[in-house]
C-alpha cells in the first residue's frame, strides 16, 4: 500500500434568510431591457480552476486544532462486561459504535428515555464518566422511526449552561421490543464548565470572518445591525448578502478543559461561487478552533425590495397600469420567516384600496374589481406592529391580470404543474424538443398527465404552493420550497427574482430547450428567456417530490425535516428550501469565473435556517469538462442528489451537527446517489439511460453520468479508499460505499423477493408514494428495495457526526435489529463482508484513509485462502485497484507486513497481485467454506528497476521518467512539451534488465496520480509535478519501440513494433475516468529487444474526438481542447512493464 495524501473533507450544509420573488406574467414599463454580462476577463478559463459536477468543493480545507486522545486502562476494562461487541473508539477516547453480537446490550427499563438512561448509568466507565456525570445529559429528542415502536433517543452533554458545539452526543436505540441495541457517542470524559465568554458575538463572527476572508473590511463592523431570535445572534453586515448568525457554545478540548465558543456562520458570494464556513472561535482569545466548509450546483409583473422597521413602512413602489382591462391585482411579499408585515396596494389617488396581513410570510394580496382604471398605483411593505420585525429585509412582486380571481370553492382552483418526471428525453441533446413533460395536479383533474397520480398527500399540510396549509402564494413560494432564478449569484435569489406567477395557479410553461437547441448561447439569458419559468417551475416541484418522499422515510418536523411552518409537530420552523436555479447564470460564465456553469450544490445547516440548494446551467470547458448543453435543475437525480444531503446532515446527529467526517462526508455523497437514484426507480421513473447512473441528462453519459461506476456496476470495496485520481476525497470514496450499500440492497431483494416481488412496480409505487388519504405501505409490507432505504434513513438518527463507513454499517445492522428483529443479519453482514467491511475491519478514525478490510462474516462459515506461486514481494489486492489501497495479503515472510492467507465469505472475487519484479497480475478466484490454495503465478518485469531495469533517455521535459519502472500506479511519469503531443510525440526509453530478451507483451498503465498537496513537502529526488492529476492529459494513444544494440548511444537503432488502438485507454465525456486508466496487457508478437521505448501518440485531449472541436455557440467559450487548453501539451503515464510471455 502507497501511503495516501491527506484529504480535504467537504460536506454540504448551511442556509440563511432569502428575500426573494419573482415576475412571470407579462411585463410592465418598469422593467429596462437587460442584455447579457458583458465579458470583462481573460476568455481563457484555466481546466485548473473549474469545479464541476463531482470535484472537491473549493475552498480553505476544514480545521479542527485537537488531538485525538486513546481511551483509557479502565474504560477497556469496562469493554469486557459488554460481551461479545463491535466497539470501537472516537477521537474523544469515548466509543464511537456499539454494536452487540447478540444484538442486545441491555434490558428494557421502562420509557424509550428511561432504559436510555439506565444503561448509561450502568456503563459510565465505559465512557470515563461517572453516573452522576450521566445524569446530568440533556435530553435533545426522542427520535422515531416510521411504522416502529423502535426509537434513536439523543441526549448531550452539559458544559456550565452551554451546549457543545461539536460532539457531546450519545444515541441509544431502542428496538420495538424496548432493549437496548446500539449506542454510538460523540461523549467527552468531562463536564467541566468553561471559562466566561469575552468576546461578544459580533467579534467571534469577526474573528471567523477573518480567517476565511482575510481582506474582510473591519471598518464596516459599526454598521452591522443585529439582533436575537432562535437562540441565535443576527447579523446583517454591509458587503455580504446574507444574514450572518452567531451563537455561544462550548468546546471539550484533549487535554479535559472545556473552552467556550463562538459558533459562527459566514455566508456570502463570490463572482457566482457559494461561499459557507461554519467556525468555532474561542470566546476568550479569539483562535479559530474549527472550521468546516458547508458547501456540498398579456400580462405583467414586476419585483421590488426594500426594508422596513419596527417602526417604519419601507417605501412606496409604482407600476403604472396603461389600460382599463385589468380586473386583478396581486402582490406577494416576502420576508425573514421572524418577520410579520402587511401589504399595502394604493390607487392613482393615493387611496387605500387594500391591505392585507395573514400572519405569516409570504404575504398574498390580491385586489379585483370589475372596474381598475389605468393609472399609477403603489404597493407598500409595513411591519404589523411594533415587535413584529427582526430582520426587515423584503422582497415583494406585483402582477396583474385581465382576469378577475376565479370564484371557486376555496377562492382559487386547485394547482398544477408542468415538470419532468426523471428529465428531459435523452434524445433531445440533439436537435429535437423535449415532449415527455407531464402535468403534475394537487388533486386529479383533467389534463393531469403524471403517470404516478396526484400530488395531495398527508405529508404536505397543504398544496405545495400555500404557506399556512391554506394561503396561495400564486408562485412557487410554499411551505416546503421557495424557488427563484439566480442569475446574478448560485447563493442567494437574484438576477431578476424570475419564477412562474399565476393568478389562477396553473404554472404549466411550456419547455422550449432553448439552452440546448442554441448551443449554450448566452443572448438567451434575458428576462423570460432560457426557459426559466419552466426551470424554476421544475425545480420546484422536484424538491416538494423529495420533501414528501422521505416524509415518510423519517425525515419529518421531529426530525429537523426542511419546512417553513411545522405546524406543531415538532422541530424548528423557518426553514423550507430555497432553491437557485440557472445559479449564476449571467455571473459566473465560463468566460468570467466559471463558477456558474457545470455543477450542483447543497448548503444546509443547522436546524431552522433554510436550506440552500444551487442548480446550474451545464457547458462544456475545453480541457475540464465536456457536458452537453442542459440545465441541471432538470436532472432529477442531480436534484435530488443535492436534496439528500440536507437529509444526511439534519438527521445525522441532528438537529445542529450534520457529517463531520471525511468518511461521513464520502456516505453523504453516496447517500445523496443512493436516495435519488432509489426514489426514481421506486417511482417507475425513466431517465433514458441507467436509472443507477446519478446526472445523465445533465452530463450526457447515459451508463455513469458523472461518477467512475454507475451504482449497480461497481467493483469497489473498503480497501480502495483514496483509489480515483483525485486521492482521498469524498465524492470518488462516496464511490466504496455506492457498491457496497448496493450489495446490502440486491440481498435484501432476493431475501424478499417470493414474499413481495421486486418486480410488482404497483406494489413498489404503494410502497414509495402516499395519496391523499393515506400513507406509503410500511417498510415490512414491501420489497427489499424498500426495507433497505428504509434502514437507511432509521441508520441516519443513530449515528455520530464523525462517523465511518464501520460506523454506518453498525447502525444499519442495529436498525435491522431494531425495525425487523434481526431477520436480515446473515445476507448483510455477507453483503458488507463482500466489500471489505466484514467482521474485523478496522480503521484508526473516521478521518483516516488508512482502511483495513476484512472480509469475513461473523454469521456463516468462511473460506480460508492461502496465496502462493509468486515473487516473495508480492502484495494481494482484492479488486481492481493498487494505488493508494490496503492488501488483504503478501507473500513476504521476511516483512511479517501481513499473511499470506485471508478468509473471504464465500463468493466470487476479483484479484490484483502486485509485485515489483513481476508487474501486475489481474485474476479471479471463487471461495468456498473451508481452506483452499490459490497458486497466482507470474514472470519476470524485464522492465522493472526492481529487476535492474533502467531509464536511458526522456523527451526534453519530462517529469519523473524513472516512476514508470518503479512498480506502482501510486506514481507516474509526465511529458510536458511546448506542442501538443501528437505532434511532439513524448517518450522514454528503458534498458531492459539482463540484456536481450525475446519480448511478447506488455503492461501500460495511465493511471493518474494527485498532485502533491504542499510541493515543499516532495522528496528532493521527485520533480514537482503540478499536473500528474489533470484528467485530460492522460495517455491515450501509444507506439511500442525496440533497440537490440547500442541502444544508448547516438547511433542506436529503434525499430516500431506496436502502435496501439487509438483508445487503448478510452476516452468518454463528460471526462476520462480512472477505471479507463488502470493497468492494460498489450500483445505484441514476439520481437528481440534490449530496450524499449514508449512513444507517446495521443493524450486524452488530443486523442478523443468528444473533447475536440467547437461543441457550443457561445462566441466567448472555445470548446476544443487541443488549441482552447494546454492539456493538449502534457502527457501522463503510471507504469510500463515488458514480458516474455
């Protein structure tokens, strides 16, 4: 195993206050024609610098300044009163994960709350503690499961009146039958109070400020207006968009102490970047503690903003009305969900004609009349009394309509929608116009066309489109979402606040494709252009779509679920999703920053600050990304793979912490693929290529959209992680835990399936979708399928916040026990042991990369496999990977490193051995219970240095020459030419260890290496490579040279023995791949040789015909990668091997 470079953990989570409308209908004289951002910078945008779909989220990496401590004598004393238990330790010295083999580590004890209780106080040693210390834990929620009696109950620490602001959380889960199953804690082996704050919230925001954007003007400090709500201090601050928030917390340290911390939010935009931090700042000396990034893309209307006071009505907006035909007026305003205002509408005589105050925000005026004379009217926001404002800040649209309001039974008729189901028809990437939209109803009617039925169900209080259950808003405004255009920025709602407005709420605009069918080209972003109505309309039934589907799942009020009002059902309020769509559109195109184009995002924080969710137009970047013409928003699986990490990180040790691990933030990726992909395929849903492949609208690859592997084809297992070019990082691990949670699925299919067959779709629809009167069937009523995602979500409220993959593989064995008696134990634990994380994998912290597997099953009979017939340094991978993963065996019996026997469940494996003197050696082997002999095989490398081979010439420029000898994909060697290099044609040439041999085959490999993080830190032998990471310089194409004599002198003689196929390492867009990269055998007749030179022919920029020519018509975007990048001049290659045979 290489050692791996040290990640950088991204998760998604964050929000704020959005004050934000839109237009829709037809436009008024107060609007002035808009016309595209005019370009300003260099037009040439640097592959370096874009973040696309998939890529690390850019920005500071996290920090977190303490140490892990080891638990200590006693507490692993204590281990052994428990019996037989998978424990394991945090970073706290407490233990992260219980998990019994018997699945009970305790008695029933009364209340859910009460045999939580008992056995903590029971197992205080366990925890450092004493009971007394226990006693004192504040109960944060008692939390359900659907359809059980099993219950997560969650209970904190107490640091002197302060609550932690990280960890100090333990979860005890209680089955159905009222024992104990599971703990997990995040527990410190303290309760000491921390010393009195200094600083006031205002300077602990500063300080945090400071340290992610050191150019932060402190002089605006005295302009900051605050205030208190919600347990928070609220900071509106000039320069920055968004309110800011700040509260007091506190902090266990190593060392025992407890320090009192200000937990800040520091949220703004960047040229179209989102930008969120959540840090802890030291409440006396003012140190940043710990820092996480929270980012995880004929008739009129007219939008105003302003603000008001507590004592003042923000000012009076005109729009002129230039005919006798209206009939009605409407006015929506928005504001802060702490704010209470009323809409005022005046006439042309300045009298008033209405004023309207619902209680809640958004307020809905509507004026009608049979006579409205033209003239200029006023609309005007005020605060309903004196303490009904806290923010101000609003955001209010006028529309007018020539129809007067319908006379229905509620006043309105019920509302529909225009949206797609999946995403636009796959065959509409040409030139043809999508047609497989359907019309989505609140209640069935004529014209509704969604092949799954009306929308009312019992997890929505009221139509999507109502705030109090009751209220029309008239756009797409309601109690679960609030959707808008953002143009001019992916955070906030901006640009033109555009969104459909309809008087009679059938929000049904027509799709034209007008992004796809001109090309990317940007005249399109005009007020009303680029189909934004029907964008934002899409957008915003997808995330009610996702707000109904996992209401059900679990993700409710109680459980920090995303809604305006809760309605008294527990949680926190003030905290629906707001959605941007098109995000950047205007600001961040590729010829700007880059930032507005070809991504998605999710920021969602603690509980009662809204969700943010950033969806983007798609473009291709010449040498960075090469998707179609799309808009992501449109994606079912893009939206609700970004929707899933609100869920993840609300659930997960909720209501406030979210996933705070690099494993944690690898599962919230792979959680987000799962939860989208299962809700489409639930639904019966098609997305024109692999339902099991997240983005394929978006991105145009119909088999793996964005990722390596599509879900249902992935080889990957625990001992990958860090395998993708990238190195460690949390969308390409989220990958390992993509194929393993699929293996847990299809076992818990085929256990089910004769009972409740996976192919029923009506019974797989009864058991994802509610109607109006009912709720989906329960989890054990239903396929496998269901029973998984069901596990999964019951998983999600047992769980810490630094959690590992053996973490979540625990709480989803004990929500198994909890949920279903244990009935599924023996085919998941088979399923987790398959993919590496069997009974005795191990890993230091859920922050490490350094994953041992195991593959064995503590439920069934194993098979034991000895390894042999192999050079003595040979080192066995199970799958398909060796850079950078963890061998489950070698042969060595000189390092004692590891075995050369591994027990396997039974199955089929595929293999890799590894040696340095024997190259690579791909096979596969069937176990079975019982001991076998596998005899592995080999020859000699003959171009190893390892067997003495060396380099005798590189191209002028090349990087690292003698790391494609050296044994490993871990490193590579890297052409760097002033041409492109089909036309410079970079090689290297190596003398074959022992003389002349007669040579038959060879081994390439283009697999790709992670540029080192800190250059400085390289060994003085390596030469810095900046590019040994860039996808697309990548060996594509290649030519096999021999010399018999003289071969490193002037006059030597190379004869071209081999060209290969011009996709020997295919290419695919939207990008290459590492599982295209890896170690490839190459035939190439028998031919003498004592050298062997490998010439470069192609790089993935040059070669591949999807990555060439122009492929938009936006005049300011050149596409082709050859003459657009200068990806087209550099080439990487990992290894080259030579045999006999």
């Amino acid at each position: 195993m290489t050692p791996p470079a040290r990640r950088r953990r991204t998760t998604a989570a964050l929000a704020l206050l959005t004050a934000a409308v839109l237009p829709g209908l037809t436009q008024l004289p107060a609007v002035a024609g808009t016309s595209p951002v005019a370009a300003t910078a260099d037009p040439a945008l640097h592959p370096d610098d874009v973040v696309t779909l998939g890529d690390p989220v850019a920005g500071l990496a996290d920090l977190d300044v303490r140490d892990a401590v080891a638990p200590l004598a006693s507490q692993r004393a204590a281990v052994a009163a428990l019996g037989d238990v998978d424990l394991r330790w945090n970073a706290s010295g407490t233990p992260s994960s219980i998990l019994p083999a018997d699945g009970v580590l305790g008695p029933d004890a009364g209340t859910p709350v009460q045999t939580a209780r008992a056995w903590l106080a029971d197992h205080a040693g366990l925890f450092g503690l004493r009971a007394a210390d226990l006693a004192g834990l504040v109960l944060v929620n008692d939390q359900a499961m659907p359809d059980t009696a099993a219950r997560a109950v969650l209970l904190r620490q107490d640091f002197g009146g302060l609550a932690p602001a990280r960890g100090g959380l333990v979860t005890v889960g209680i089955a159905a039958d009222g024992t104990v199953a599971y703990v997990s804690s995040s527990l410190a082996r303290t309760t000491a109070a921390p010393p009195a704050a200094s600083l006031s919230p205002l300077q602990g925001w500063v300080a945090a400020t400071r340290d992610v954007r050191p150019t932060f003007d402190t002089g605006l400090v005295g302009d900051v207006v605050d205030s208190v709500s919600g347990g928070w201090t609220r900071l509106r601050v000039p320069g920055f968009a968004q309110e800011q928030q700040v509260r007091l917390r506190a902090l266990p340290m190593p060392d025992g102490t407890v320090r009192a911390v200000l937990e800040a939010n520091v949220v703004d935009t960047e040229a179209g970047d989102a930008f969120a931090y959540t840090s802890l700042v030291d409440a006396v000396t003012g140190d940043v503690l710990v820092r996480q990034n929270q980012v995880e893309n004929a008739m009129y209307d007219d939008v105003f903003t302003g603000s008001v006071t507590a004592t003042a009505c923000g000012p009076t907006h005109t729009f002129e009305l230039d005919d006798d035909l209206t009939r009605s007026i409407n006015a929506v305003g928005i504001a802060a969900p702490t704010d209470d205002i009323t809409v005022k509408l005046f006439g042309p005589d300045g009298e008033l004609l209405l004023a309207q105050d619902l209680l809640t925000s958004p307020e809905v005026l509507t004026y009608t009349s049979e006579e409205i004379p033209a003239g200029v009217y006023s609309v005007q926001v005020c605060p309903f009394d004196a303490s009904s404002v806290v923010v101000g800040q609003y955001a209010l649209t006028v529309s007018t309509s020539d129809e007067g309001a319908p006379e229905t039974g509620t006043g309105l008729p019920d509302p529909r929608w225009r949206y797609f189901t999946a995403n636009p028809a796959m065959t509409s990437l040409g030139e043809a116009t999508p047609t497989n939209s359907v019309i989505g109803c609140w209640v069935q009617g004529a014209g509704c066309t969604t092949p799954t039925g009306p929308f009312r169900n019992p997890a929505s209080v009221g139509p999507w489109d109502t705030v109090g259950g009751t209220v029309p808003t008239l756009t797409t405004v309601g109690n679960n979402a609030n959707t808008h255009e953002a143009w001019a920025s992916p955070l906030t709602p901006g640009g033109f606040f555009q969104a459909p407005v309809s008087p009679t709420r059938d929000y049904t605009t027509e799709f034209t494709d007008a992004w796809n069918n001109s090309r990317c080209d940007p005249a399109q972003l005009v007020p009303g252009g680029n189909d934004i109505d029907a964008s934002v309309g899409n957008l915003f039934v997808s995330h009610n779509r996702m707000h109904d589907y996992s209401y059900y799942l679990g993700f409710t009020e109680e459980n920090y679920n995303l809604q305006l009002d809760n309605h008294g059902r527990g949680g926190v309020g003030g905290d629906q999703e707001i959605g941007n769509a098109q995000a950047g559109a205007l600001t961040g195109a590729t010829y700007l920053t880059g930032l507005g184009r070809d991504n998605a995002n999710q920021i969602a924080l603690q509980d009662g600050i809204p969700g943010i969710t950033n969806q983007y137009l798609f473009q291709p970047i010449a040498g960075a990304f090469y998707a179609p013409c799309t808009d992501g928003g449109l994606d079912m699986g893009i939206v609700g793979h970004e929707y899933t990490h609100a869920i993840s990180n609300r659930m997960v040790a909720g209501p406030d912490e979210g996933l705070t691990s690099e494993q944690g933030g690898a599962m919230g990726e792979s959680w987000s693929d799962l939860v989208a992909a299962e809700y489409q395929f639930s639904h019966g849903y098609d997305n024109g290529g692999n339902i099991w492949a997240v983005g394929v609208y978006a991105t145009g690859n119909t088999s793996v959209a964005i990722r390596d592997y599509s879900i249902d084809k992935n080889p990957l297992n625990y001992s990958d992680y860090g395998f993708d070019t990238t190195g460690a990082e949390v969308h390409a691990d989220g990958e390992i835990w993509n194929g393993t949670q699929w293996s847990v699925r299809q076992a818990l299919v085929r256990t089910w399936n004769d009972r409740f067959p996976y192919a029923d779709q009506r019974l797989q629809l009864r058991c994802a979708q509610g109607d109006q009167t009912v709720s989906p069937l329960p989890a054990n009523l239903c396929p496998g399928n269901r029973r998984w995602v069901q596990l999964m979500f019951d998983s999600f409220l047992l769980q810490q916040g630094a959690t590992s993959m053996l973490d979540a593989r625990d709480a989803m064995l004990a929500a198994d026990r909890m949920r279903f008696g244990g009935k599924n134990q023996t085919v998941m634990w088979k399923a987790f042991a398959q993919r590496g994380m069997g009974k005795g994998a191990s890993v230091p912290d859920a922050d490490s990369e350094a994953t041992v597997p195991s593959f064995a099953s503590p439920r069934q009979k194993n098979g034991t496999v000895r390894f042999t017939g192999a050079a003595p340094d040979t080192e066995v991978y199970v799958g398909h990977y060796e850079a950078r993963a963890t061998p489950v065996a070698d042969l060595s019996r000189s390092t004692r490193r590891l075995r050369e026997t591994a027990a396997f469940v039974p199955g089929r494996y595929e293999m890799l051995a590894v040696s340095e003197k024997q190259g690579f050696r791909r096979f596969t082997m069937t176990v079975r219970p019982g001991a076998r002999t596998v005899r592995i095989g080999g020859a000699t490398n003959l171009a190893a240095k390892a067997s003495g081979a060396t380099v005798l010439a590189a191209t002028e420029g090349s990087r690292n020459a003698a790391f494609l000898i050296d044994g490993t994909e871990a490193t590579n060697w890297g052409g760097v030419t002033t041409e492109n290099v089909d036309v410079s044609r970079p090689s290297v040439s190596v003398d074959l260890a022992g003389g002349r041999h007669t040579i038959r085959r060879v081994q390439v490999s283009a697999l790709l290496t992670p540029a080192p993080a800190d250059p400085d830190a390289l060994p003085l032998a390596v030469d810095e490579d900046p590019d040994s990471g860039s996808r697309f310089t990548a060996l594509r194409k290649f030519a096999i040279e021999v010399c018999t004599s003289g071969c490193s002198g002037p006059r030597a003689t190379w004869k071209r023995v081999f060209v290969s196929r011009a996709d020997a390492f295919p290419g695919r867009r939207p990008r290459p791949v590492a599982p295209d990269q890896t170690m490839r055998s190459f035939r190439i007749g028998a031919v003498q040789a004592s050298a062997v030179r490998l010439v470069t022919l192609e790089n993935q920029c040059t070669g591949f015909a999807g990555y060439a020519g122009e492929s938009d018509a936006d005049p300011l975007n050149d596409t082709d990668c050859a003459t657009a990048s200068d990806r087209g001049t550099i080439v990487h290659a990992a290894e080259l091997q030579v045999f006999t045979r």
